[in-house]
C-alpha cells in the first residue's frame, strides 16, 4: 500500500509517551490546509495520531473518545492503553471492506506504564517504543533509529520527534505548516504547536 500523506511519529520514553505530526492537509499536490490536526488527545491518559484521510482521522478520534469516556464512567477506572488499542483493531477490521483511509499510532500510560501501538487501516497491531507513518515517514524512521533509547525522558522525545518530523518537512511536499505535539504522562496530556518555517 502507497504511504498516506503526513509525517507522524510516535516514541515510547520512561516517563510517558510523546506524539507529534505536521499540519499539512493536501490532496494530490495541492494543498488544502495549513491548518490540520492530526494529534488527538483521547483522554487524561489516552491519545492517538494519525497519517492519512483527516475525515477518517477526525470520525475515529470521536468515535474513540466517546468509548473511553463511557469506559471510565461504566467502570470507575481508566481505560488501559491496550483496550483502546484492540478497540480501534476491531474498528478498522470490521470495516476491512471500506477501510478508513488511514495509519494510526494509540499511545499513553496506564497503570503497566507507557504504551505505544501502530495499526494500518485494517486493524494490524503491533505494540513498538517508537514509529512514523505517513509519507515522510522513511525520512523520520531515519532520526528515530539513530537517536532513540528506552532510557530517554519525555523532554528529550520531545527533541528527538520535532527533529525526525522536521526532516520530513525538509524533502516531503505533502508534509509541513508546522508540528502539533502531544506529550502524555501519568500526570496528563500536554498539548503544544510548535511553527516551523522551512
């Protein structure tokens, strides 16, 4: 399968998990947003980013959402990274027919730590410490592979997933307009954006 345009990393650190994406929405080579998030934040602890169709993107990040809300009110306990995981699984695969155009990193922490997951439009799942997908993706597997190690901090990841999308932003045409980052600790999720002029 032909990469789906974005850049979009993911690392597993020992303090949390960090996610970051650039903004570009295009369509073929025409750009129709400088302005796309692909960095959702799910819950406290829960969060996913994506490559690939925004629509897609945005029906799954709702339709994820409502279920890990409705989990925590059902059960009094947060929903482990894994079960948002298996979820979105089942999601893509019973869709496998009309699959939603789009690759997905499920990353947080639970009670058993930081976790980070990578499925494909339909359903496949494979637990990583770290991961890019989208069309620059080759671009920013290069930074990842040589600066990564399990011992890194959430700030350090940080560093480290700006460099690896800013690299795709340097030779993608699809991917740019800036990075949203996501930083999910046990304490909580931060949001931030991050401009970037190439």
């Amino acid at each position: 399968m032909e990469a789906l345009g974005a850049t979009t990393v993911g690392l597993v650190c020992k303090d949390g998990v960090v996610l970051a994406s650039e903004k570009r929405v295009a369509y073929g080579y025409t750009i129709l947003s400088k302005m796309g998030k692909k960095v959702f934040k799910i819950t406290n602890n829960l969060a996913i980013a994506c490559a690939g169709l925004i629509a897609d993107m945005q029906l799954l990040a709702k339709s994820l959402t409502a279920e890990a809300n409705l989990y925590e009110l059902t059960y009094k306990s947060p929903m482990k990274v894994r079960n948002l995981a298996k979820l979105l699984s089942t999601i893509l695969y019973s869709n496998r027919l009309y699959p939603y155009l789009t690759e997905i990193i499920v990353a947080g922490v639970d009670v058993t730590g930081p976790h980070l997951y990578v499925l494909d439009p339909l359903g496949s799942l494979i637990e990583d410490k770290y991961a890019a997908l989208g069309s620059g993706a080759p671009l920013a597997m290069s930074i990842l592979e040589s600066e990564y190690s399990p011992e890194i901090t959430v700030d350090v990841g940080e560093k480290i997933a700006i460099k690896a999308v800013s690299a795709a932003i340097k030779r993608d045409i699809i991917s740019g307009d800036g990075i949203d980052i996501l930083i999910v600790k046990r304490e909580g999720a931060i949001e931030k954006f991050l401009p970037i002029e190439v």
